[in-house]
C-alpha cells in the first residue's frame, strides 16, 4: 500500500508541475503576443490539456492535434509516409515533421510535438520504453528536436514527457527572442 502511495503522489507531484509550466510558458506567449499549437503522440493530448487549464488560455492557445496512428500523423500534420517507414514513428524525424505540419495547419507562432514509447509495451530494438522525440518548430526559426529516455510506468512517462516539452518550449521560446534581439 505504501509504495502505491508514494508513487500516487509522485505522479501528483508531476501532474503539478506539468500545470506549472504551462503557466510559465502561457505567460511567455501571451507577453510575446504569440500562440502555441500541441502535436501529441504517447502524451494523449496531456500538454493541451495542461494549457488550456489556466483561465484566459485562449490568448496563448491556439490548437491541439492527437494523432496517435502513423495514419493520423500523415492526415493531420502531413508527416510523410517515408519518414515513418525510414524512422518509425518514435523518431527525432517524425517529432521535426509534427512540429512543422502543427505550425503549418494552425495559426500558431510556436508548436510542439511529442512522440514515443509509454508502455507497458511497444519497445522495439534501440527504443525501449520510455523513449520519447520532441520537436519545437516556430516561425522564422530552425526546428529543433530531441529524444529523451524517462525512468517509470506509463502514467510517470507521459507525465514527464509533458513536463519537458513545456519546459522546452519556453526555453526555445526565449531563446528565439534572443536570436531576434527581441
């Protein structure tokens, strides 16, 4: 019972977090006047949610997509089948072409993307579980992107997942204010 406890709260802990960053990073759009489109794999749409809990989220939230199938990837975002059979779905390249297709089907200046493996299952060879690819692309900016590997069950890897991509999302957000002398 303890250990169910504890890990009950960890995930709490997170899910808190997870809220948290999306402030943060609401704040930072709605500063900048920009909106943020989600592209959402193995998260399930958790980030959306996350920034559309905070009242006034209308200002930085512009549109989610949850294309958790190869098939809804390439009709939603427009990843191309090639990639996914070159890459797999759980890919940097995958995660770059979410983010990009985000942007360019929304009228967000910034999008994020998640893709990966939460298990129990789904691992493959060189992708065990917890192996999640992010993508951030912007306007006028490079995508970026980055594979990560989270410790835990499939609750604490979604959870950990959002977290990052929010936290990501605001460090590429200044970090592109920077670039522009903004």
């Amino acid at each position: 019972m303890e250990a169910a406890q504890t890990r009950g709260e960890e995930i709490a802990d997170l899910e808190h977090e997870v809220v948290e960053a999306a402030v943060a990073l609401g704040h930072a759009l709605r500063d900048r006047g920009w909106t943020i489109a989600c592209a959402e794999s193995c998260t399930g749409g958790l980030v959306s949610r996350a920034l559309t809990e905070i009242g006034g989220s209308s200002d930085w939230f512009e549109r989610g997509f949850v294309t958790y199938s190869n098939a809804a990837k390439a009709d939603l975002l427009g990843v191309s089948a090639d990639t996914l059979k070159a890459h797999g779905a759980v890919s940097e390249e995958v995660a770059r072409e979410m983010a990009d297709g985000a942007l360019a089907r929304s009228r967000a200046q910034l999008a994020l993307s998640i893709t990966g493996i939460a298990g129990p299952g789904g691992a493959v060879p060189g992708k065990p579980v917890g192996t999640v690819c992010f993508g951030w692309s912007a306007l006028d900016a490079e995508a970026r992107t980055e594979t990560v590997r989270f410790p835990g069950d499939r609750s604490a890897v979604r959870a950990r997942a959002a977290l990052h991509a929010l936290r990501r999302a605001r460090e590429r957000l200044m970090e592109i204010g920077l670039d522009a002398g903004a």
